[in-house]
C-alpha cells in the first residue's frame, strides 16, 4: 500500500509544503562573501522561506506527482549514483529515510524541480545567509561568540547518526527552524560561490573539493560556520547528492 503523501500527490497534483512559508527582509546585509574592494552591504528584497527543510513525506509526494524524478528514472546527467539511495524504493522510504526526517541525496537539479513545482525556487545565497544569520532574538547574531560556538558544536559531530526530525530545533527570530545544525542546503547560485583552496581554512564530514584558480579572500574569517557551509557548497556539481545534504524553497513575498 503506498504512503499517504503519495496517495494525496496522485489525486491532487501537487506537492506537500515544507510547512508554512514566512517572511524575511527586506534587509541591507553585509555577507561575508566580498560583493568588492569594500564591506559594502547587499539589498535582499523581503521573501517568503520554508519554516524548516523539506522532508522525505513532501518529497515522496512529489515524485509520486513527477516520476520523471524517481529514483532510477532520473537521467544521469541531472543526478548522480547516489540519488535517493537511502529510500527503500523509488516510491518507498524505508526505516533509513522516516517521513518527517529531511530530504537528503537530492541534486541541485531535483531541488529545483521540487521547488518549481510548489510554486517557488531555491534561495540565493545571499537571502539564505541573511536568514541563517539570526539567533531566536535578533535578526543578525553574528557577532554573539556563544552563537557560533553551538553552531559549530553541530559541525563536531559526525554524519553517521541519524538526522532528527525537521522543526525539532528551536525558531529563530524569523521563525525558522533547522538553518543550522541539521544538513547543508542548496542554494539556487552554489556555483558562483568559490573559495580559497587552502584546505587549513575550511573542510567537510561529508565531501569536500576546493577551488584553486579564482579563489576570493572571504571577508569574516570568524565567522567559521558560515564559511565552511561556502566551501562545501562551492566544491558541488548541480548532479552531486550527499547524505547530508538537504534544501528548501522560498517565494517572493508581496508588498
């Protein structure tokens, strides 16, 4: 008997939401990615972002609604070997990969396929950062030491265990849950993102590659987490999946 997200996907069509969407910015944004000679901030324009990633349950739905995306149907050029390779089957998620766990092992491709079919795309980096930059207080806690210290508490630990469910992290400030401390997340523009290829600055419990040629002095070299979420992401190819590498959408917000 199929799940009950697939079931719901066929009658209607659609795609289960990843939680409700709420609103970010609009925000003038000092990322620590270099935007030129000078710590010039950045305009992100206000945006609606999933409140936590998506789960193995809304992407079950969708490819049940899209089984081009199945796996062993998806074309070798938009997914590597990997894709989806915990689930029990093409349209069944096993013990390894519990509904209301985030989606791993999803291209770029897939994810933006997903998103597009609810409606909505991938972030940009910049939107994703801003978003990712605040505590349960403030919109930017940055520069909080105790912060970063519990984020990179998360970095600490190593893949092997099994995720936690989505939403059981505490809402920061915008009301958004898991932007740290569960998987590493697709951004729509990953691959504009290079970095220095000196392995002593940046690494990552899953896979990592580094850039050489090009690579740009990131700007907040305190800010580690962040940076190597930049180097992870920057070492990807948009068929490349990873045990713990999820995503989430978001929408334009109106006025």
């Amino acid at each position: 008997m199929r799940a009950l997200p697939v079931i719901l996907a066929l009658l209607l069509g659609g795609v289960a939401a990843a939680g409700e969407r709420l609103a970010v910015g609009p925000a003038e944004f000092v990322s620590v990615l270099p935007t030129g000679t000078t710590a010039s901030a950045v305009h992100v324009e206000r945006f609606l972002m999933d409140s936590h990633p998506v789960t193995n349950a809304d992407y079950l739905a969708f490819v049940a609604a899209h089984p081009q995306w199945r796996r062993g149907s998806v074309a070798t050029l938009f997914a590597d070997g990997d894709y989806l390779s915990h689930w029990a089957s093409a349209e069944t998620l096993g013990a390894s990969a519990r509904p209301d766990r985030p989606v791993t092992r999803v291209s770029w491709y897939a994810a933006r396929a997903y998103c597009k079919a609810s409606g909505a795309r991938l972030p940009s980096w910049y939107e994703w950062e801003l978003a990712a930059a605040a505590d349960e207080a403030i919109p930017d806690a940055r520069r909080d030491a105790n912060w970063r210290a519990r984020i990179l508490d998360w970095y600490a630990q190593p893949f092997s265990h099994e995720l936690p469910a989505v939403g059981s992290g505490p809402a920061n400030f915008y009301g958004l849950h898991d932007l740290h401390g569960m998987v590493w997340e697709w951004v729509e523009d990953f691959d504009a993102l290079i970095v220095s290829g000196d392995s002593r600055e940046q690494g990552d419990p899953d896979k990592l590659k580094f850039c050489g040629a090009g690579a740009l002095s990131l700007r907040d070299r305190e800010n580690y987490a962040v940076l190597m979420r930049v180097a992870f992401l920057s070492s990807l190819e948009a068929r490349s999946t990873a045990h713990s590498l999820g995503f989430r959408c978001v929408a334009g917000a109106p006025p």
